[in-house]
C-alpha cells in the first residue's frame, strides 16, 4: 500500500504540473462572471438557470480531467521506459495500477473540491441559502462518478494500442451511458428477441453512470436524497471501481516486460 501511495502522490504532483487544473480555473471565472451579473435581472429562476450551465460546464470539465489524466499513466510510462524501473523495485502491478488510480482520481477530486467550494460560496452570497447537505451528496456522487471513469480509463489504457483511441472509445462509451443508459432496457422491450436480449444483458452489466448526475439537488433545490438510497449508489460505484481496476491488472499482469 506504501508503494501505492507513493505513485498516487507523483500522479497528483504531475497533474498540478500540467494544463489540466488551468481549465478548472477557467470555469470558476465564468462562473464567477455568471452569478455576479445575476442581480441585474432581479430573477431568482435566472440564477438557477446559470448554476445549470456552469455545473453542466464543470461535468464536461471534470469527464475531460478525469480521461485524459487517466488515459495517459501507463502509456506515459512506456513511452517514456520508466515502466522498466519501476517493476524492477518491489512494487507490483497491483501497486502500479491502484496508485495510478489513486492519483488520477485524487487530481479529479481536488478540482471538483475547488469547483463545488466556489459554488457554494458564490451562489450562497447571492441567494442568501447555504444547502450544504445538497451540496455535499451532489459532489461525493460526482466524485464517485469520477472514480469509475478513472477505473474504466485505466483498464482501457492496457487493451488499446494508444491513448487516443483508449479516450476516444471511452468517452463514446460514457456519453452513450449517460445519454441512453436509463433508457436501454425500454429499447430493448420493442426490438426482436435476440437484440433485445443483448440490449438487456448489456443494461444490467454496464455501470449506470446517470445514476449520480444529481444537479437538481443544486438547481432546483431538490429534496435530500435518503441517505440509505445514497449510500447504496455509493457502493455500486465502488463495485465498479473495483472491477475495472481488477480486470486491468489482470490484463497488466499477463503483459511481458518486453511487451509493456
């Protein structure tokens, strides 16, 4: 777990490194421009119309962080042979892909930490209301969010040949779950029986990502989620945090050094 931990902290110091927290702070200025020029409309839907497009901004924001932070260990680490090294200390695959893990999803849970803080702060100020519990269950969902993309990012990383075409798939994978996913099993019921079958079994295996993009807690001021109910999709993302991961040191631990 030490070397784990060890490699999650160089993942995180090299994404500080990168471009890729600069877009996080981009976003927080539109945002800060959004919600400051609010009062000139004088309209409280006019607010929550604003935190709907910049929390939209920060999901896009946040899946682009999360895939190409992710897309871009292992690969990196072959480009660059330091794969060799590393393999060489006593650090295992495991150690290799869990602080990979760690790392990339702590770079996606500092930015979102960063986001969510400034939005509280900025629309508390300007609707004098501090949801904090709504808040708190919308970003830890995000949050989980990130972490299964991270996991499928990297499993992805050890079966295609490149970091593109490893992003490219995956991000088609999660915008069609996002898009089609609480939808698939009702398209399933009109099509033949064999296709319907697949959609179906497709339906059950795939991880529900929709499940955790809860931005009307923000928006609309939603009622709580039962904290059973929240602790429950909290589970099911770590199941499929953990199976991805699982599956990618399967698939890491059979390639030869040669081939890594």
């Amino acid at each position: 777990m030490n070397a784990a931990l060890a490699i999650a902290s160089v993942v995180l110091k090299e994404s500080y490194r990168r471009k890729d927290f600069y877009v996080l702070f981009v976003l927080t200025a539109v945002l800060t421009v959004a919600l400051g020029s609010a009062h000139f409309f004088n309209d409280h839907s006019i607010v929550r119309y604003l935190k709907e497009v910049c929390l939209l901004f920060v999901w896009i924001s946040a899946l682009v962080i999360a895939i190409t932070t992710a897309a871009r260990q292992i690969p990196a680490e072959r480009e660059n042979r330091t794969i060799f090294p590393l393999l060489a200390k006593p650090v295992s695959r495991w150690d290799v892909m869990l602080g990979k893990f760690l790392g990339a999803w702590a770079s996606c849970g500092v930015a979102l930490l960063m986001f969510y803080t400034f939005l509280i702060v900025l629309s508390g100020i300007r609707e004098h209301s501090w949801p904090l519990a709504q808040y708190f269950q919308a970003a830890w969902l995000h949050f989980i969010f990130t972490g299964i993309v991270v996991a499928m990012i990297l499993f992805g990383s050890v079966v295609f040949t490149t970091p593109s075409a490893n992003a490219t798939i995956c991000f088609v994978v999660i915008a069609g779950i996002l898009l089609l996913g609480r939808d698939l099993n009702r398209i399933a019921m009109t099509q033949p029986a064999f296709s319907g079958f697949l959609l179906s079994m497709i339906y059950y295996v795939m991880p529900h990502l929709e499940f955790f993009d809860v931005r009307d807690l923000i928006i609309h001021e939603a009622p709580l989620i039962a904290w059973w109910a929240w602790a429950v999709a909290s589970l099911y993302g770590f199941f499929y945090m953990a199976a991805f991961l699982v599956l990618g040191w399967i698939r890491f631990r059979r390639l030869s050094l040669q081939a890594v």
